[in-house]
C-alpha cells in the first residue's frame, strides 16, 4: 500500500508540475502579446504627439492669417468710409 501511496503522490506531483508548465507558457504568451500590445501603442503615442504638434504649428499659422485679413478687412472699411465722407461733402 506504501508503493501505491508514493506512486499516486509522484503521479499526482508529475501532473500538477505539467500543469505548472502549461500555465507558465500561457503566462509568457499573454506576456509577449501584451508587450507587444504596449510597443504598439507607445508608438501610436508618439505618432499623435507629433501630430498634435503639427496641428498647434498649423492653428497658429491660421490665426496669424485670420488676424492679418481681419487688419486688411478693417483698413479697407476705413479707406472707404473716409472715402464715402469726402465725395459726400464735396456734393
């Protein structure tokens, strides 16, 4: 019955020790594809970062624009009231 016992105990510790094993490599497999998931998405981040920046060169470029044409819009409105005054007056 000792042989039984020790032969059950050596199956039951082969057995756990292969589950062990079976485990392990899912583990490192979830552990490659996770990694490979955040190489993944630090690169995505970088890419949105220098697009973010990008993008903030490009708004201020705009706004610089937008603010030179509103200058050139309120110049022409001036030069053609004053005009408008002095025709009118001249009448």
């Amino acid at each position: 019955m000792r042989k039984n016992t020790v032969l059950t105990l050596l199956f039951a510790l082969a057995l756990v020790l292969s589950m062990m094993g079976c485990e392990d490599t899912k583990a490192r497999q979830e552990n490659e594809q996770l990694k490979a998931h955040v190489a993944e998405l630090a690169k995505e981040s970088g890419d949105l970062q220098n697009r973010v920046g990008e993008l903030t060169q490009e708004n201020a470029a705009l706004k610089r624009e937008n603010d030179q044409l509103k200058m050139r819009a309120k110049t022409k409105k001036s030069k053609k009231s004053k005009h408008h005054r002095s025709s009118s007056s001249g009448h």
